[in-house]
C-alpha cells in the first residue's frame, strides 16, 4: 500500500458530480490536475448506496462548502459513472465522484486497497499535498465509518 511520503500516483478516471450529474458533465479527470493548487483528499470507498458509504458521503457532503477552497474532495469506488451519477444526486453530493470501473479497480490497486476477493475498494483515504505527496493514510475496516470531520479538518489544515 502506499505509505505517508511516497508520491501518489497519478491517474484520470471518469467522474461526475451530484449536483449536476447529466451526462455531459461526465469528465476525465486527473490527479495531477491539482498539483500546486490543492491538497487532495482520495476517499476510496466500498461502494454506491451501501449504508455506511452513504453516512460518510452525507457528512462530508455537509462539510465540504468550508473547505472547498483548500482541498478537492475525490470520491473513488469501483461503481460506473451512471451509478455514481445517481447516486451523487440522490444525497446532493458537491464532489466529483470517480469510476474505477474499467478495469475494475485499477486505481485502488496501484493505491494497495483493491480487495480482488471482493471485487471492491478498502475503506481507505490519503491526503495528497500539493506537491503530490501522501501526506496521511487512514484505514478503516468495511463496516467501520471514518472519522470524516476529523479528515476533513486535517485535509484543509495541511
């Protein structure tokens, strides 16, 4: 898995966001992209509408217009852009949502957090300085919740 201090490796995947989830909103994008303007906060998560992915999202849903300015929230699971679409209008979601569908999980593995058992994403977050590198991990078992507020916090204070 990737460790704190390792450059993060870069990646484009499509992506869409909740709030306005057409299909010509559906976009690349890449990781590199915010190299010396943000720090990243890459929330790889099991999946769309599963009972505790959804109470991380609505927490950092809700938290995410005061940090907007400092950190870019991505949400990255195995799902399809038309799940993630949904899914993100459904709880209004202000983040893009990015699909690491095809191949699947292909993101999560370069990361270490595919878990080809399940065919899924562990339940993993790593903040992603400016200069494009780990600045923290933080696991947590598939039926535990993070600690979002925690995460947030420390995205934006980095």
């Amino acid at each position: 898995m990737i460790k704190v201090g390792d450059m993060a490796p870069d990646f484009s995947l499509p992506a869409t966001w909740g709030q306005n989830p057409s299909a010509q909103d559906h976009q690349m994008i890449s990781l590199s992209s915010y190299r010396g303007d943000k720090n990243v906060l890459l929330m790889f998560y099991p999946l769309d509408w599963s009972p505790v992915c959804s109470s991380e999202h609505k927490k950092c849903s809700s938290m995410f217009p005061a940090v907007s300015e400092k950190v870019e929230v991505l949400g990255i699971s195995v799902d399809s852009i038309w799940s993630h679409a949904a899914y993100g209008k459904a709880f209004g979601i202000p983040y893009p949502l990015l699909a690491d569908f095809q191949p699947r999980g292909a993101v999560a593995e370069r990361y270490g957090v595919y878990l080809p058992d399940l065919g899924i994403a562990a339940r993993t977050a790593f903040l992603v300085d400016r200069a494009g590198r780990v600045k923290m991990v933080v696991n947590a078992a598939i039926p535990d919740e993070r600690e979002i507020a925690r995460l947030v916090h420390d995205a934006a204070e980095a």
